[in-house]
C-alpha cells in the first residue's frame, strides 16, 4: 500500500493543472481578461495553457 500512495499523489497533482488547463483552453477571453486585470500580458495566455496541459 506505501508504494501507491506517491503514485496516488502525483496523479492528484496531475489531474489539478490539467483541469486548470482545461478551463483556461474552454474559456480562454475571460482567462485573458483576467490576467489583464492583475497586470499580466493577456498574450501569455498560450504559453500557460500549454504549460498547465504539457506538465499536467
């Protein structure tokens, strides 16, 4: 049972940045806008959502 619970781990962090992914990839404007508002470059939209799907 020790030797599943670190696979069981690293599958919940997985499953947390796909699903954040996920949600930036379905609804990408209000993403945008939202990182507009805190300051950050809406381009950078792309590189995060590759990044959270690609390290997920």
């Amino acid at each position: 049972m020790k030797k599943y619970i670190p696979l069981l781990g690293r599958i919940c962090l997985c499953a947390i940045f796909i699903k954040a992914g996920i949600d930036k990839l379905l609804n990408p404007t209000y993403t945008q806008q939202l990182m507009e508002s805190k300051g950050v470059p809406g381009i950078l939209i792309i590189p995060t959502i590759i990044i959270l799907l690609g390290g997920g």
